[in-house]
C-alpha cells in the first residue's frame, strides 16, 4: 500500500501488532496500520500562515482508508480536529498535542 501513495504524502506514524500465533511479532511488530499526511494539500487558514489546514490518512490492512481533517500550528506544534464548517470555513475544536503532532508538523510545516 506505502508503495502506492502519491510522491508528497509521508508516514508519519506506524502502528505494530503483536499476535501469540506470531511468536516472531514480538522481537519485531507486525505493521498493519500507518498514518500519512499528503505534504502538498495542505491550506493554510489565517493570515499569518502559521495554521495549516491539511488531511490524515489512515491506512489498515483490508480495509478502507479513512480521511480526518486536522489543523497544524505550525509555530506552537499543536493540532486541532476540525470542529465544524461555519460559511465554509472550517472551525478547529481545542488544540493539543497528540502522540503523532510532532511528526505531521514536521511534514507539513515548511
């Protein structure tokens, strides 16, 4: 699947499995899961361009890739789920800094 995304999209975080039927999983995890950002979609939404609008994408084995709009500070290194779409602007909900925060702001903020 990695070897199918377009060129700008980064993993930015790889979720391993162990299972007991897979005694070798434990000395190296399985990779089943992963999150990417693509690098070259991402809006920024103030004037200042510090807040970047952009999309995860989470990928599992055969299953359905899931989209999930985020906003980036790009200068605190916080993110934001978007909230909700008020006149066509997206509305960030609280900023936090998740477990993968770091590792997508370093791929989107330039």
């Amino acid at each position: 699947t990695r070897s199918l995304l377009p060129k700008n999209t980064v993993v930015v975080a790889e979720i391993g499995e162990t299972a007991f039927y897979k005694p070798w999983s434990y000395i190296k995890p399985q990779v089943l899961k992963f999150v990417a950002v693509d690098t070259d979609k991402g809006l920024f939404a103030d004037d200042g361009k510090t807040v970047l609008q952009t999309n995860l994408y989470f990928f599992e084995r055969r299953m359905s890739a899931n989209t999930w709009p985020v906003f980036i500070d790009c200068k605190k290194r916080l993110q934001a789920n978007v909230k909700s779409v008020e006149n066509g602007v997206p509305v960030p909900d609280s900023w936090n800094k998740g477990q993968y925060t770091g590792q997508i702001a370093q791929a989107v903020c330039r």
